[in-house]
C-alpha cells in the first residue's frame, strides 16, 4: 500500500503490541492529525483481529500516524511509541516502526 501525506504533513507507522493502547496515546499529542489503527507485515490478506491475535497471520498490529512535523518531531513520536512498547508484552506484540 502507498501512503501519500497531505501537503505539510507526514506520515509515520508504529507497531507497539496493541492499537488499542496507542491510538488515544498519540491522538492526545500536539501535531497529530489522526491514529487509525490497522495491521501491519503478515502473509494473510485483510485478516480480522481475531486471526491476527491467532499468531498465524504473521502481522502486527499497528498505528498509521498522520502528523505534522512543523509541530512534533519523528523523533518525539518514535519516543513516545517506546514509551507505550515498555507497558506492552506477550507473545504476539510484534515491534514495528516506519518512516514515509
């Protein structure tokens, strides 16, 4: 899938071990425009979360991060995705994180 951002925008992935967890996280941050949870890598083609959950599809699951780095920095993203992958654990919490 290709991504394009909006003029003056930037786009970022984070996979952190739950959507659920990271998607208010980085919403409350000056210079996000919008999380949208969804999954990421995997071999199977749109899978549900219960699939995903099964560890058999292969992906992760994941925050597509739409901001604007006039305002937060990569940098300041990726330390706060850090942040929320400490709290996580289990065996399917894959670790992504993707730059555009």
């Amino acid at each position: 899938m290709k991504l394009t951002p909006p003029a003056g925008k930037a786009i970022a992935v984070f996979a952190e071990g739950c959507f659920w967890c990271s998607e208010h996280i980085f919403e409350d941050l000056a210079g996000v425009d919008s999380a949208v949870s969804g999954y990421s890598g995997g071999h199977t083609k749109n899978p549900t979360y219960e699939e995903v959950c099964s560890e058999n599809t292969g992906h992760a699951e994941a925050v597509l991060v739409y901001y604007n780095p006039k305002v937060i920095s990569y940098d300041d993203l990726t330390i706060n995705s850090l942040k929320v992958q400490k709290t996580l654990s289990g065996s399917f919490r894959k670790t992504y994180i993707v730059y555009q």
